[in-house]
C-alpha cells in the first residue's frame, strides 16, 4: 500500500483508516487469495472490485510471480466475495478461471499496473462504477477513498477487517 507521487519524489502510505461496519457498505469489494505452495492452503494477498459479475479488477503486481516474471496459475487463486472480516471465514469463495495482466506492467516501476481475474462463475452484486472517459466526476482533487486489508498503522500488521481512508 505504498505510492509514489512522481511530481515531487514523495513516497506515502495508506495505513490506518476505519474498520468498514457492514458487508453491504461495499458489496464490490473482493479480497484475492493464493495458493502460494499448491497446498489448497490459500491466505489473502490483495484486494480487488468486482466490475462485472466474472470480472475483478485489481493491480497486475498480485497477479505476477516476480520470481519468473510471469502470471501466477489461474488455479491457485481464489476470490472472497461479501465479506468484510477476513477472520470470519463466511464469505463466498469463487475460483479464478483466467488471470490477465496489463500487457505493458512492469514490475519493476509498477508502470501499468492493472490486472483483471476472470471468475469461474458469476457473482451478483452492485458493482464498482468506474467513470468514463469523458466523466467530469471525478474531477481533479476531489478526495477519494481507498479500501483495503492494510495495516492499521505504519509499520503494524495488517488488519482482519477491511478498512477505509479518504
């Protein structure tokens, strides 16, 4: 959760925020989870937004294996939908069926680092509107949010429940 602000060589952290107090805040939210030793043992890694009932967006780093610069195998991602407390395990698991990077990502300056998980399966809930490219909204300096299972604060451990920040 670390980015950088190329205008002006400043590096930020998201950390801290508030704990989100209901799965139906942000039904679109999805937590990324991996397979990492082909165990069937999956834990969290990242997170992502449903964009259409089989799509999920999220950033190309957590779709890549750094180690062999090539995409992680679809069958050992999984997707938690309608859960806001990792701990809680009573979220709805759908497999990943195809893992898409953004062709140009480079994992060394993380320039393009957009991903999509195709999902074996539909899941129907509101999704993330993302704007058009001709939308006013949102315009220049408008504050966002941001969400995610980050740490609590700087240097803390992550957290089981999925936090905001504006």
């Amino acid at each position: 959760n670390e980015f950088t602000n190329t205008t002006n060589n400043l590096t930020h952290y998201i950390v801290g925020g508030r704990a989100v107090s209901s799965n139906f805040e942000y039904p679109y939210m999805a937590s990324i989870y991996f397979d990492s030793t082909g165990s069937g043992s999956y834990q969290h890694g990242c997170g992502g937004s449903l964009i259409a009932d089989r799509w999920i967006l999220t950033a190309a780093h957590c779709l890549v294996n750094r180690d062999f610069n090539r995409l992680i195998s679809a069958d050992r991602v999984q997707v938690l939908m309608g859960e806001t407390d990792l701990a809680s395990n009573n979220g709805i698991a759908i497999p990943a069926a195809r893992l898409i990077a953004h062709p140009d990502y480079d994992s060394i300056t993380n320039k393009n680092d957009i991903g999509l998980i195709e999902l074996v399966e539909p899941y129907f809930a509101p999704l993330a509107v993302l704007p058009s490219t001709d939308s006013s909204v949102p315009a220049l300096r408008d504050p966002g949010v941001v969400l995610g299972w980050g740490a609590i604060r700087e240097g803390g451990t992550l957290s089981a429940r999925l936090r905001e920040v504006s």
